[in-house]
C-alpha cells in the first residue's frame, strides 16, 4: 500500500485521529472521503484529481463532521493557505487536526477524466503555482512534482477586461450573472462562508431572488467579504452549476490589495489580514 | 390573479398581550369578502404586511364571531417585526384559511378540556370561544392555562372573563418562580396543575397546545387521567410559506402540515418520525 | 389518439424558424459560450441556427420554463393607508419548446401533481396550458442516467405533446395530444407521410438497454424500505460530503420548492415574488424560534432522498425523480443519487437489515 | 436640470456635524441629497450602497472623520481600505464610479460639505438617472 494510505491507516489505528478527510474513488472520480475504520484507509487516493479544497469540511459549520472526532485532512501546498486562513480567523486550532501534505504538481482542468498534466490539462489556478510543498504540515507524502506549465488565463481575462469600456464590463457581467439561479453553492463550498447566519440567508438587505440586481449585489458583497482572504482555491467556480466566473472577481480584488496593500494570502497563520488592519499612509487619492 | 394573492385587511385593533406579544384585529376590507368568509377553529393562514413578507399563524378569533380575524404573534423576525409597526387603519395582507380544524361537531355534546402554555393559548382559545359561543351544546368546560410568569399570560381580559364565568373551570398557572406577590392562580408547571384539575376522562375530548416540552410532559399526565390518545388533540406550527402543500417545507415525514394538519390527534403525532 | 408522420431536421428547423417569425417563443436547447467553457442550455432561440439537435442533455432542466428561478407573483402600491394590488397575469404568450429531452418532459407531468394538490397553482398550469412540447428522443444519455428505474423511457412519451425519434433522414414524429395535433396542423407543409418507425422503434430499444445498464430498481421495495427507515444509520453515513448547497435541487426538473419573498421598488411600492428554495439548506425549515426541525445535514438529505422516493410515491403514485443525472453530475462533493438510491434498493431487496 | 436623488451616509462625529455646519453657515446647495447618519464611516458597509441604488438613489456620498480625527481612532483607516477595494470592485463591474464620491468633512467643514454635495449633485445630474440598476429585475413576466 502507498505511503498515505499507510499513513492514515496508522494514524487510526492508533487513536491518533478518529477521522481521515481525503479523497476516494467515486461514481464520476475523485470525491471527498471520510474514512474512519484503518480497514477502510485502502481507498484513500491522492492524483491529480483531487481538485477539491478540503479544508471547509474543518469548520465549525460542518457539525456532523466535527462529530466524528479529530480529523486528520489531506491538503494541497493551496488548501494550506485557507487552513492557515482558517487558524488566523479562529476557525480551526492547529492542534486539534491532524495535517497531511501532499506533494503536488497541479491539478486538472476536468478532473472527471484521468490526464497527465499538461499545458492544456491542467487547472488555470495551478498556474503559477508557487506552493507545491505543503509547509502547515504535520506529515508529507508523495515525491516532488515539477511546477504546473503555463500562464494564467485568468489574469489575461481580467487585463482583457479592464481594457474594455465600463460599458463593454457591464454587459459582460450581466451576462454572466444573469445565469445565476441563487444555489449559493459558491457560498458552501468555500473555506471562508464559516459565518453562522450569512447575510445572504436574511431577509435583508441582500435581495434574495435570482433576478440581475440581486445577482450583481450577491456576487459583488461576496467578492468584499473575501477580500484579503480568499485564497483563490477556485471552488466557487468548480462547483458553480452556471459556470459563472468567479475567479474572475475574486482575483480582481486580490490584485487590487497586492497592489495597494502590498498583501498576498500566504501559508502563514501569523500573518495580518489586508482587510482588518491598515496603514495611516495608505492611499486615499479617491477620497474628495 | 393567482391562488397566492391575499385579500386586504384593515388594522382595526392592537391588543398589547405581553411585552413581546400583541394580538391585532383584522377586518376584511372588501365587505363582500366580509361576509362569505368563513373559517373553522384549527385552521391558519398567511398573514403579509406588504414589504416584509408573509407569516403563517392560526386564527386566534372565533369563527362564530364573523367579519373580522385576530392573530396573536411574538416579535421574532422580519414580518413579525413589520407587523409590530403597523398602525390602526394600516392594510395588511391575508391569505386563508388553510389545513384542518379541530373536530368540533365530534366534540359537541361532550366536554372539552383546553390545556394551553404560553401563546400556545392563541390557536385554542379561538376553539374556547366557539365553544362558548356554543355552550349549550357541550357539556363541562375546563381550561387549563400556564405561562413562565404572570408578565407572560395572555389574553388577560379573557382570562378574567372565563374566571368569572360559572360554566368554565379555570385553572391558571404560572412557573415557579414567575408568580407576584398579588398572584391568586396556581403555582406550577402545566402537567403538574392538569394533574391537580384532573379532568374526568368520561365522554371528553382534550386540546392541548403550547411548547414541545410542555406537551411531551401533559401527554403521559392525560393517559393517567383515562384519556386515550385519540381524544387529544394538539396543533403543531412548522415552517411554511405558501400553505397549501406547494412550497416542500412543512412536511414531517409523510405528513403535510398544512394540508394534513395542523390539527392532529395525539395518536397521529406518535405514528410520525419524530422530527419536528 | 396519436398519429405518427415524418419530419426531416431542416423542417424541423423551417418550422421553427415559421414559429419564430410569427412571434411565437421557441426555446430549444443551445450552446451557452462562457469564460469557463461552453454550455448546453434550454434557452430562448432568436435564430434557427442556434437550436441544437442534438444527443447532448442542458445543464438545466425545462422548469426555468414553468417556475422561473424568481417569479413575480403580485405586485403593490402604497396609496396613503390604502394598499393596492396588482395581479400578475396566469395567462402566458404561446411557447413551444422543441428538443425536450424526454425525461424532462415527463417531469413536468410528474410535478403537475402537486401543483393541482387541491389548490390549482394557476400561474404553473397558465405556462403549461401555454406550451406545446416537440421532444427529441434520447439515445440513453451517460453513466449517471436511469430513468428506466424510475419507469420512464429514454424515447418515453410522457409530457410530450409531439416525439421525434431519429430515423434515416430525418425523425418519425408521433403526435400524442391535440395541443401537438394543432401545431402540427397549423405545419403541415412540414411533415410528410409516416415513415422509419421500424428504425424509431429499434432507437428506443437500443437507448431503453443503454440505461437499463446503469441502475435496476424495485420502486416498491425502495418506498417500503424508506418508510420503515426513517432513522437508520444509513442517513448519517451518506451525507458526509454534503455541503448543503442545494445545487442538486437547483438543476432537478422535478425540485419544486419555493420560497416567498416581498421586494421594495422604491418606497411604498414593490412586489411578492416566488423563488425557487431548497430543502438542503438549514435555513429552509428554521423555526421564528432557532429551533430547526432538520438540524443537521444528514436528515436535510434524507429529506430530499425521502421526498422523491418515498413521500410524493405515496401522496402521488409517482416517483418524483426522473433519473436525469443531473443532481449527480453537479454534485460538489462528488455524492450521486444513483449510488444512494441503489444501496436503498440493495438493503431493501438484499435481505440486508 | 431634472432633481437626482443622492443620498449621503454621513458619520455622526465629523461629517454629520459637518452638514450642519453648512446649514448653521446658511449655506447654498442643491436639494437633492438625503443624510443617514450613521455613528463611523468604518460601520459603512458596501451593501449601504449597492442598496442605495437598488432602491432608486442616483448617487451616494459617503462621508468620513479626516484621517486621524476618527471618535474612535481607527474606524475610517479601516473604511478607507474597504472604500478603495469597493471602487475597484464597482468600476470591473462596470458600475460608474462617478455616482459614489467619498470624501472626509470635518465639524467644521461647512463649506467642503456644500462643495462636496454641489460637486456630487453637478455630476450625477450630467449622468442622469441611474434607473438602469434599479431596474434590472427586468420584470418581464413569461
């Protein structure tokens, strides 16, 4: 058996964790997998399949997850950026999970179907990956993998945006949100909706019908509440039934806070949020 | 024009209950309306106040008093909230009446025992006014009513009016601890007082309505009393929107709440999952 | 009454575009182009040429078409102390939806039943009085389709008012109602004389095999299982990976919970509005109290599970599923109904507890 | 030219006594602006603006302490970071920033205050109603 699946049958047998979050084999490829018997650590996989950021199933929100007793979780060098998000904003203590790292050389695209990774295989968010060696970890598996090919083309898309006329940007985005039915699925899958009651779950102030004006307040409210803290796993966009693109958004404001705040999310549970703190010099040259 | 649309009510009346709880009078503003409509005690309906939303609650007025509705809510959310700020002569919204009624043309010729905690008195006091409105055609009438503290009692004035009555046997209880100094009723939970009351079993019919808890506890004292489970009723409140058995939410298992109940005998309530 | 004739693809497509320009709304199948990729929707066609004939099923199911995402369903106007109603209409402009996936179809006859549950949901059955269905029969769709288990056919004619099965040259097309009956009457340049039945026939059978392979099921069995199941260890176990989002519910042609809203359009003024809702969220059946009947995730998904085979079989006779995959394939956490209703079936029939 | 409707989230301490200024001053400007007062630009949620529009505000000022001069020392360097990140937000949308000023006006900034408001309202006017959010329900009905 390899390495993780060794490990992980360890870590149960021995009480360590009552809970292994992973991923397995399912009827339509890799999904989340909550393995809690040694016996069952066999199904345990790890490829490039394993698109999904586990990390959400560590918060609060996920009582029937927290029932099961300590977790040990699988992780990307990514994820570890939200888990680090998470321990920052007192989601999740470092020492009640157990870590495993995986390394990783960049996800697919379409992760229902076995590929190599390749310029044109793998996931856009890879792109540029700089984080292919967990370091929030307690355990590391897997051998090195070279950095993911390509540019990202998300970046290309937001400079071919904002080259557009505010005109041209609007009418983007209504097409865009007007497929956007309200499932808010976007909400649920990422690390960062812990709120207990969102505001999107009250009766105001955000409309909660899928026409474009509560669409645009929707997405526009959410990508503020993720500013300096979305770690741009992408899977809001993954798991969005209307392939809305919201990397898009999300992408947009964090280079928006690189460039002004100089603040990149980063594996570190130490580090300040952009959002949340402040520099009396920061520039105001939009305030009359 | 669609099943959804409500008809328009006028504000005729504020009542303040408690601190938290008020009861409004409505009145039908189309007089044609006013005189068809009918209801039968049990039944609910969508109450809107237009900006806010619609809520759901039972008709708290008799149906033998005609022309106009009362309802009786507790500020908890956004449309009780609105419902709280309407004025006298303010236009609200309802939608109605929805679900099953409690078996009175059953219960005629026999007597009826209310067992109500808190504002779970609302749904069963609109029964007690039908039956008094009726009183010839039933036979004893005990009341059984508890809240946490005197503060928490509703419809007080009633209450005053029951009590004096000779035909109605009213025990009030409030909570240990939730009496003043000038409190005259019982001191106690609800169970315990409907223990005290014992009501005889014999040609009885009993209506029991108020918290889970209060409930769960008043049904094992009622079985020691001689009731059998099909002679108690109770009405239970989920989570509805459009309350005729369209929107998915209200169902507890097989069972709709709006359209199957929200009357249901108590024999029914232990057949069902228990989930509510 | 049906009747069959023979219609070739580039009448199909006449009559659309006849339809089109008569100012009848046509919504057909056709490709979306996203950021993200393209995608196959059931959408409004301005142009022949976007309608896609084709195997490949919409992301979407039809009721966008019949319960809109947001529906106004009445609209307000404060006047001093008086309030003022204004009805939305439940008579709609003629629609005619052509290349219905079958299933799809069948859904809306399967969903017909509770909207006439004692109440008549006018504004449902005013769009359904104003649509006729052309539906394209399918060729067994992926490994995530059984609608055969749910006793519905990839070639079925439930829903449809007018089917075409492929034949050489173009589709036998049977027409099932007097709504298809007219439509086609008011065509009749455009179908020809019966013909490839025989090829129509074996189309069926080829795409009933194909999902046959996917999911055998005793419905009966499920129903009774799930009845007498109602706390089973079972529930906890499969909602692990659930995230509550609802996305399942969401591309389902046969979910039909809603939720009402009141929206302000300035001050005084606005409109109530029917959204579509999903039981898989906590807030669903949240009491005014915090007290939630469905607490946690398991029994939120034992809910849907119930709901489709269980609870409406037994109000309804029907399963309120129509094996279309879709819930399965959108899944974020990878869970698949397939896979759950088949353990369900294999307990129930097993001999397995 | 036709009235607009702006309307002005003002904070209590600074931009709110600011106004007042303006009025105690007999200043001149333009009617077209409603207050909310609030107690801190840094309670100021986007939302307050997105919602502004959807209920038929043309333009929204939003209105601050200056920069050290908050009542409770921080509040407006925090909108100030949410502020710049919002505008950005707005113009990738393609919403026109131009309906939103921000500004900071002080208790005794009666005249920036008519200036801000004269300002605002001369440019919202010149861009006209902003009806095309507010009505993007689209309440077509079919």
């Amino acid at each position: 058996m390899g390495e993780l699946q060794e490990l992980a049958r360890k870590l149960l047998a021995d009480g360590a964790v009552k809970v292994v979050i992973g991923y397995e084999e399912g009827p339509r490829g890799v999904r989340p997998a909550f393995i809690t018997t040694p016996k069952d650590a066999d199904r345990l996989v790890f490829d490039e399949r394993c698109v999904h950021n586990l990390t959400m199933y560590l918060t609060p929100t996920r009582k029937h997850i927290a029932a099961l007793g300590k977790p040990a979780i699988i992780v990307k060098g990514c994820d570890t950026r939200s888990l680090a998000g998470l321990i920052r904003q007192s989601q999740v203590k470092r020492e009640n999970v157990v870590v495993i790292g995986a390394r990783c050389g960049g996800v697919l695209k379409d992760p229902s179907v076995k590929a190599a990774i390749a310029e044109d295989t793998v996931a856009d968010r890879c792109r540029g990956c700089t984080i292919r060696e967990p370091r929030l970890v307690d355990h590391l598996v897997g051998e090195p993998k070279p950095a993911p090919p390509g540019k990202s083309l998300v970046d290309q898309k937001i400079d071919e945006l904002d080259a557009m006329t505010p005109e041209q940007r609007l009418a983007f985005w209504h097409e865009q949100l007007s497929r956007c039915i309200r499932c808010h699925a976007c909400r649920e899958v990422c690390p960062n909706c812990f709120c207990v009651r969102c505001l999107a779950d009250k009766a105001e102030p955000l409309e909660s019908s899928a026409h474009l004006r509560g669409n645009m307040a929707w997405h526009m409210v959410r990508a503020m509440h993720q500013a300096g803290r979305c770690v741009d796993c992408g899977e809001c966009e993954r798991v969005c039934p209307a392939d809305i693109p919201l990397r898009l958004l999300n992408r947009k404001i964090a280079r928006v806070i690189e460039a002004r705040f100089g603040h990149r999310p980063d594996d570190d549970p130490e580090s300040t949020a952009p959002i949340g703190s402040f520099q009396p010099e920061d520039g105001q040259e939009f305030i009359r | 024009m669609n099943l959804y649309q409500p008809y328009l009510m006028r504000v005729d009346e504020i009542i303040d209950e408690t601190v938290d709880t008020r009861t409004l009078k409505l009145a039908f503003k189309d007089p044609a309306v006013a005189e068809s409509f009918t209801f039968k005690a049990g039944q609910f309906g969508e109450y809107s106040v237009f900006g806010a939303g619609e809520c759901t609650f039972c008709v708290a007025s008799s149906p033998t008093r005609k022309g106009y509705i009362e309802c009786s809510f507790k500020k908890v959310g956004r449309v009780t909230s609105a419902m709280r700020d309407v004025d006298v002569g303010a236009t609200m919204g309802f939608r109605g009446p929805y679900g099953n009624s409690f078996p009175l043309d059953k219960m005629e010729g026999k007597s009826v025992v209310f067992i109500a905690g808190g504002i779970g008195l609302a749904p069963v006091r609109c029964v007690i006014w039908n039956v008094l409105d009726l009183r010839d055609r039933f036979k004893d009438v005990t009341i059984v009513y508890g809240a946490r503290t005197v503060g928490d009692l509703v419809y007080k004035r009633e209450l005053a009016q029951w009590a004096a009555r000779k035909d109605v046997k009213l025990w009030q209880t409030v909570d240990p601890g939730g009496e003043t100094p000038d409190w005259k009723g019982e001191i106690g939970f609800v169970p315990t007082i409907v223990g005290k009351a014992a009501p005889s079993p014999k040609d009885a019919y009993a209506i029991v309505c108020g918290p889970p808890v209060m409930i769960k506890f008043t049904l094992p004292v009622l079985a020691k009393l001689g009731f059998s489970d099909e002679t108690i009723y109770t009405t239970l409140e989920n989570r509805m929107k459009c309350g005729v058995g369209k929107c998915g939410r209200c169902n507890i298992g097989p069972v709709y709440v709006c359209k199957d109940g929200p009357v249901f005998t108590a024999a029914e309530i232990k057949k069902l999952p228990q989930e509510f | 009454m049906t009747r069959k004739a023979f219609i070739t693809e580039s009448d199909v497509r006449a009559l659309a575009a006849d339809l089109i320009a008569a100012g009848t709304r046509v919504v057909a199948p056709g490709r979306v182009g996203t950021p993200l990729g393209e995608r196959i929707e059931y959408r409004v066609a301005n142009k022949v040429d976007e309608i896609l004939l084709g195997q490949d099923e919409p992301a979407r199911s039809l009721k966008d078409f019949f319960l809109p995402p947001t529906d106004v369903i009445l609209a307000w106007q404060e006047k001093k102390d008086q309030v003022e109603l204004t009805p939305v209409s439940s008579t709609f402009a003629p629609q005619v939806i052509i290349g219905a996936k079958p299933c799809d179809a069948a859904a809306l006859e399967i969903v017909d039943k509770v909207m006439d549950w004692d109440y008549h949901d006018e504004l449902w059955f005013g769009r359904r009085a104003a649509t006729t269905i052309i539906t394209l029969a399918c060729e067994g769709g992926d490994r995530s389709c059984f609608c055969t288990a749910v006793g519905l056919e990839p070639s079925g004619t439930r829903g449809s008012d007018v089917l075409l099965t492929p034949a050489a040259g173009g589709y036998s097309a049977e027409i099932l109602t007097d709504k298809g009956e007219k439509l086609v009457a008011a065509h009749a340049v455009r179908f020809g004389a019966d013909k490839g039945a025989d090829e129509a026939r074996a189309f069926a059978e080829k795409g009933r095999k194909r999902v046959d392979a996917n999911l055998g099921l005793k419905p009966a069995e499920v129903r009774k299982w799930l009845a007498g199941h109602f706390d089973d260890a079972f529930w906890k176990s499969i909602a692990l990976a659930c995230h509550g989002c609802g996305a399942c519910a969401s591309v389902c042609p046969t979910c039909h919970c809603f939720d009402i809203v009141d929206e302000c359009e300035g001050l005084g003024c606005g409109v109530r509005r029917r959204n579509w809702d999903t039981c898989q969220t906590a807030k669903f059946t949240m009491h005014g109290s915090g007290h939630n009947p469905r607490a946690d995730q398991s029994s939120r998904m034992r809910q849907r599970v119930m709901h489709k085979f269980c609870i409406y079989p037994e109000r309804f006779g029907e399963i309120l599923c129509t094996g279309c995959g879709r819930c399965a394939r959108v899944c974020p956490g990878g869970m698949d109904i397939l896979e759950v209703v088949s353990k369900v079936n294999e307990m129930a029939c097993g001999g397995a507890k | 030219m036709a009235e607009t409707k702006i309307l002005a989230f003002v904070c209590n301490w600074c931009s709110y006594g600011g106004a007042d200024n303006a009025g105690g001053m007999r200043l001149k400007y333009p009617a077209d602006v409603r207050l909310v007062r609030v107690m801190c630009s840094g309670r100021i949620d986007p939302v307050f603006i997105i919602k502004a529009f959807e209920r038929g505000a043309d333009g929204v000022i939003v209105s601050g302490c200056h920069p050290g001069d908050c009542h409770y020392t921080a509040g407006n360097y925090h909108a100030r970071r949410r502020f710049a990140v919002f505008r950005e937000l707005m113009i990738f949308m393609g919403i026109d920033p131009r309906r939103v000023t921000f500004s900071w006006v002080s208790a005794s900034e009666g005249g920036k205050w008519r200036d801000v408001v004269s300002e605002t309202v001369e440019r919202v006017r010149a861009l006209g109603p902003f009806e095309g959010y507010r009505g993007l329900t689209g309440r077509q009905h079919g």
